[in-house]
C-alpha cells in the first residue's frame, strides 16, 4: 500500500511541477481527488510505468490527509510570516495614534494580513470579484463616503487608543504608589515629599481608592508631624473625608477602612467627650471591617487592643455620656485588649515597642507583674525611631517606677 502510494504521489508532483515556475493553487489544491483520478486515469492510459495497481478508498484517504497536513503547514508558515510583518507596524501606528499624529484614516496591519490572507485561501474567489467585495467578506470595510458612519476599524482604533492611554494611566498611577509607599517609610522630609506628590495628583487619580487610602495616609503623617494645633485639626478633617471617599469607592478595600478608623481616632484628640465616643464607636466599626478584610495584619490587632484597652479605662463620666448618646456604653476588657496585643506580637514578633509597652501596661493591671517586667525589657531593647517609638518611651518611663516599687 506504501509503495503504490509512493507512486501515485509522485506522479501528482510530477505533473505539477511539470511546467516551469508552477506554483501551488490552494484552492485547485484543495481538490487533490479530482486531480488524483485524473493521474491515475492518465497513467493508465499510457501504461509508462506498467501496470498500476488500483488504489483503493483507504489509500486515498491516507493521500486526503497528508494533503490536509500540507496545507495545514503551509497556512501556518503564512500565519508566521504575516505575524511578523505585522506586529512591529502595529507598534508604530499604535505610536503615532497616541501622539496624535495622525489625522487620516488606518487600516491595522493584522486587518490587512487577515483580509489577504482570507482572499488567498477563499474558496470559489473569481477574477471578476472586486476589491471592494473581497475586502467584505472579510469582514472589513476599506472604502468610506462623507456619509458613512465609522467602520469597525476605525471603531477598533478608537478602542485600542483607550485601552492603551488606560493602561498609560495605570502605569502612572502603579509608579506614584510604589514611589510613595516608600517614602512614606523614610525620614519625615520623605514623608512631606510622599504627601506633595499625591496633592499634585489628587485630581487625576482621586476617584481610585489605592491613591486616596495612600493620601489619607499622608495626612495622618502630617498629622503626626506638625506641633500646631490647628493644622493637626486641619490636616485630620481633611484626612477623614479623603477615607471616607475611599471607602465610598471600593467598601472591600481593608486599608480604607483602617486609615478612616485612624483619623477618628485623632480626631478623638480634640473633640469633646460627646464627639470622641461617637468617633470611638465609628473607630471600632471599620476597624473590625479591616480586620476582617485582612485578617493576618499586626496593625490592626495593635490598634484594636488600644481602642479596648482606652474603652476599658473610660471614666464614670465618659460611660454615663456613651449611655445617654447611645444607649449602651462601648463595653471591653483589658484581657481582651491584652488578647489583641498577644496577636499582633504572635503575627509579627517585636512588631513595636508601643506594643510591647501596651503589652506590660495591661499584665500590671491584671497584677501580672513579673510578665509586665519581661515586656518592659522587650520594649527598653528596641531604640525609639518614629514619633510614635518616642511616646511609647516616655510610657515606658513613667510605668518602670510603678513596677519597681
């Protein structure tokens, strides 16, 4: 079977290539029975190569298959070289697009490579079908009049501008958050340049929440930077509407949650008793929201300790206050704030040394004080760096006498 196979392959090459500069036909090539019949009736008409065996129908379709295998390869190799032309044109048009140097009409040239490539391979195409009626059958449509409303190229090109002044926009805005992300772990001259760069660009990127957690953030830095009074007031109030606005956004954004919890805390600062419960109780809802948003963050049990543990110091006054505004005072423990430390410590070992002083503050209310020694060791050993490092050290001062006596 091979080798009459053999033979009649051949033969079909044969006459194919049998005028010079022949090439292949796709679509005649697509009919391989009919010319394989008529090798086969040609070579028994002559008898040059004596007497041929009869192929029979499995033979053919073996002959069918190896064809569909050709051209499969073939379409691929057109497939490849189309590509490759295409591709570094489409860069460049793309280029020229966005830089708005264009003003005429484009064709893209995969649309062109896909059109030629369509009228290569279509079956039945005549010499008499116009340009016009290949182009269409593509599917494209490259003659326009004044009245015409946009093609789906030029439709297409719109889209692909969006999509690539979208993803231009995206990168800015990924490369503004990675640059102040870490400045805002430098120095406080760092943290002033992290809070100009995001008030430069609060107009194009303040409907994002990623940005506006990030300015919020900035101006709690602020807040914990500058001695004045009224710019912390100012700094604080305007913080808390860019969190909100951020939670507004995206309510499964933890970071929003946290840094709107963190500004009422501030705000608690200033406010009178009335205000600082009410601020107190909207700290504790979104920040149980971050927290079940982000469970496996150590600042989120640290901050949660401190609101249990300022809940659990609250004065005769203060509760009588929370009673009358909301019928039932905030209500915690400090086991329960000491819980909240022992997590952040567990997530993250010697997470601060605010942690590690709150940490000895709740053992010497629970008359624990050899472990509030230990903790107080803990915290001596890390040096006091941030703001916040400098009031745990003044903490830590003021506690030491009370357990040494």
């Amino acid at each position: 079977m091979a080798g009459a196979a053999g033979i009649s392959l051949v033969l079909v090459w044969y006459h194919k290539i049998r005028k010079s500069g022949a090439t292949v036909n796709f679509p005649a090539f697509l009919d391989l029975r009919n010319r394989f019949q008529y090798e086969f009736h040609f070579a028994n008409l002559h008898n040059e190569q004596g007497t041929v065996m009869a192929l029979q129908g499995r033979q053919l379709q073996i002959l069918e298959k190896l064809n569909d295998l050709l051209l499969n390869v073939e379409e691929l190799k057109r497939e490849v070289k189309f590509l490759k032309e295409a591709v570094p044109k489409l860069e460049e048009l793309v280029r020229d697009e966005l830089q708005g140097k264009t003003s005429v009409r484009r064709i893209s040239p995969l649309h062109r490579a896909t059109r030629k490539r369509r009228a290569e391979t279509a079956y039945g195409a005549t010499e008499t079908t116009s340009s016009e009626e290949a182009d269409s059958e593509g599917g494209y449509i490259t003659a326009h009049t004044d009245t015409e409303g946009e093609s789906e190229e030029e439709r297409g090109w719109i889209s692909l501008s969006a999509a690539s002044a979208r993803t231009e926009k995206e990168t800015e805005l990924f490369n503004l958050l990675q640059q102040v992300d870490s400045l805002h772990c430098g120095s406080d001259d760092d943290k002033k340049e992290s809070f100009r760069l995001l008030l430069e660009k609060e107009e194009k990127f303040g409907n994002h929440q990623e940005f506006l957690w990030r300015l919020a953030r900035a101006y709690g830095d602020m807040f914990e930077m500058t001695t004045d009074v009224e710019e912390k007031k100012k700094y604080v109030a305007d913080g808390k509407i860019v969190a909100e606005k951020a939670i507004q956004v995206d309510t499964m954004c933890a970071d929003s949650h946290q840094w709107f919890a963190i500004m009422c805390g501030y705000m608690s600062e200033f406010d009178s008793i009335q205000n600082k419960i009410k601020n107190g109780c909207l700290f504790k809802e979104h920040l149980d929201k971050a927290i079940e948003l982000k469970p496996q963050d150590p600042c989120l049990y640290y901050l949660n300790g401190r609101w249990c543990y300022s809940v659990a110091q609250l004065s005769w006054i203060e509760k009588k206050v929370a009673t009358t505004l909301f019928g039932t005072p905030p209500a915690s423990t400090v086991q329960e704030a000491l819980q909240n430390f022992l997590k952040a410590e567990e997530l993250h070992p010697g997470y601060s040394k605010y942690n590690y002083v709150y940490l000895a503050k709740c053992y010497k209310d629970l008359g624990q004080r050899s472990n509030a020694l230990k903790y107080c060791d803990f915290a001596s050993s890390l040096l006091p760096v941030t703001n916040e490092d400098k009031e745990a050290q003044k903490d830590l001062e003021a506690l030491l006498p009370m357990l040494q006596l």
